[in-house]
C-alpha cells in the first residue's frame, strides 16, 4: 500500500512538472519535454486522473483561490504519503512536518492554512511549484 501511495505521488509529481514545463512564458528556461507529453502526444488514452491534475495544476496558476482550493489538496496528499515513510503524520506532528518539508511547502500544506484574502489574486508561480515538489520528492 505505501509502494503505491508513494508511486502515485511520484507520477502526480511528474505530471504537476510536466505541465508546468508548457505554462512558462517563452524566453524562461524550460525543462526538457518530458516522457509523460511525448506519451500523451501519440497516445489517445490518457488516464481521467492524469487529465485532471494536470487542469489542476493550469487552474491553480491563474488564482490563488484555485491554488488554495484545487491544487492544495493534491499537495496534501503527497505530502501526507511522504510523511507516512518517515512515520510522521501532518495533523499530529506539525514541528516535525514544518522541519522536514520547510517553510514554503509547510505554508502550502498546514492543517491550519486559511484560505486567501482574495481569491482572484495571483496563483502559485510555475519555479515556486517546481521548488515545492522537488522538496516533496526529497522527504
């Protein structure tokens, strides 16, 4: 069970960084074309979950409402799964938690995070999601 919670957020990690590569602007650096667009590019059958995170991830860069309540229940869960490995849990060992995942996942993912002032204010930044799952996938 948690091979497959962890291989899940893996691909979740994946697809969430595959889909950022196509939403920066032209000009910035890009991460090469991964696997996962080659793959969907020439494959019809692409898995409704996959699908969806990927419209999580284009939603939650338009706004933070999107960000708070779309994306950050997918980041959640990932973060859960990797807690789960060091045999931590987010709600019962927030100090731990915060340590492990520092403080700009931690500000993403606390049990206690409110939802934003303005919910058409600017969402996540494409680097700022590629920063918080590279230190998802290191815990």
């Amino acid at each position: 069970m948690e091979t497959a919670l962890v291989a899940v957020s893996a691909l979740g990690a994946a697809l969430l960084v595959a889909a950022l590569t196509r939403r920066l602007p032209a000009g910035e650096p890009v991460f090469e074309r991964s696997l996962l667009r080659r793959q969907r590019d020439s494959d019809e059958t692409w898995p409704s979950q996959l699908v969806r995170l990927e419209h999580i991830v284009g939603w939650a860069g338009t706004n933070a409402g999107d960000t708070h309540g779309r994306l950050r229940p997918v980041l959640i869960e990932i973060a859960v799964a990797r807690l789960a490995r060091r045999g931590l849990r987010l709600d019962r060992h927030p100090a731990e938690a915060e340590r492990l995942l520092g403080p700009d996942v931690w500000e993403l993912v606390r049990p206690d995070r409110p939802p934003p002032p303005d919910p058409t204010g600017p969402g996540i930044q494409p680097r700022r999601l590629a920063a918080v799952l590279d230190t998802l996938e290191a815990v």
